[in-house]
C-alpha cells in the first residue's frame, strides 16, 4: 500500500507544479489575449479536479 501512496504523492506534486507554472505564466502577462487567459485558466480548473480526485483517493488508501 505504501507504494500506491508513493505514486499518488507523485502525481499530486507534478499535478501542484503545473498548477503553479500555469498560474506564474497568468500573472506575469503571458496571455496575449482573453481566449489564452481562459485556457490558462480551464487548465488550472482541470488541473485542480484531478488533484482533488487523486487526494480523495489517497485518502480512502490511507483509511484502508
């Protein structure tokens, strides 16, 4: 089990940079127009949802 937790760690951090790089990409004027600000920020909404999944899930493995 603690391998499966492992992996979950993994992709939340992965899932917690792009996050990050996306929203530094926003706030430093890189959307040249509103259509490339509301796919930065589709991503970031998308990108929060799986987060929010893979917690869920690695909460139910640690209850286990």
């Amino acid at each position: 089990m603690k391998d499966e937790v492992d992996i979950l760690n993994y992709l939340v951090s992965n899932i917690r940079n792009s996050m990050n790089e996306m929203a530094d990409h926003i706030s430093t004027g890189g959307c040249e127009s509103f259509d490339a600000y509301t796919k930065c920020c589709g991503i970031i909404h998308g990108l929060a949802v799986a987060e929010r999944e893979i917690l869920d899930l690695k909460s139910k493995y640690e209850e286990a």
